[in-house]
C-alpha cells in the first residue's frame, strides 16, 4: 500500500542530512526540502483553512471505536501502534459497504499522519487526537 520505500536511497539521503542547518548536502550542492516539495508530493493545497484546534479525550478507546469500528487492547496515552492499524483495516473489496470503506480510508490518513506527516521517535505510534480530525470528511477537506 502506498508509495514503496527505497531503503538505500534514504539511507543515502539520511547521511547528507545536516540538522543544524536543515539541509543536504549532495555532490551537485545542496538541497533543501520546501513547503512546495511537500505540496507537490502529498497532492496537499497550500492554501485554504489551516488545521487547528484543541483535542482532548479522556475516553480514546471510545473514539477508536466509533471513527473506525474497533479497538485496540492496548492504547498508551491516547497512543496506538501503527501495526496494529496495517494488520487491521485491509483493503475494502468490490462489494463492501459504504461505512467500511469510510473506516479503511479513515485508517489509511490517519496511517500517512502517523508514518509519514507527524511520526513520533519511535514510528511504531500515531496519537489518536489526529483521528478526530476525521470525523466529518467535508469539514476535513476543506
């Protein structure tokens, strides 16, 4: 699912990164990375509302299970692995119904959010705070 990885390619890119000055250093120069890159490969506007807003749970297996039908065993802090989200919402087939596949694309954000756009240290959680953000589709495409 999603875009393939090339582990040798970022290995590369990973040894030419300088975090003191937020940019690779390559043998044709240097590179940066820009709001516009990051436009350019997630489809995202650049423009348009901002995403803010306080979220607080103190029930976040309830609001598991009422944004994607099912709940993990173990939620640390609001926190839940990002296997357990691969392992868990497959592909929705032809004949599946409309609330499955509104979780399976609920799961599928909230996995890019949690592997690619807010990873934490660990790349193993996702918090769950992300996922309120998708409780009304038309209200979060905007």
């Amino acid at each position: 699912r999603g875009c393939k990885l090339d582990s040798k390619l970022i290995s590369a890119f990973i040894e030419r990164w300088r975090p003191e000055t937020h940019i690779f250093h390559l043998p044709c120069g240097e590179c940066t990375i820009i709001l516009k890159d990051v436009q350019l490969q997630l489809g995202l506007p650049m423009d348009g509302f901002i995403l803010t807003g306080f979220t607080q749970s103190a029930d976040w297996e309830v609001v598991c299970y009422d944004l994607l039908g099912a709940i993990l065993n173990n939620i640390y802090e609001g926190q839940i692995e990002m296997g357990w989200l691969r392992d868990t919402f497959l592909e929705p087939g032809d004949n599946s119904i409309e609330v499955e596949r509104i979780r399976y694309a609920r799961a599928y954000i909230f996995e890019i959010i949690g592997g690619y756009l807010m990873l934490d240290l660990s790349r193993n959680f996702v918090h769950l705070r992300w996922l309120l953000k998708f409780i009304d589709f038309r209200a979060t495409g905007k």
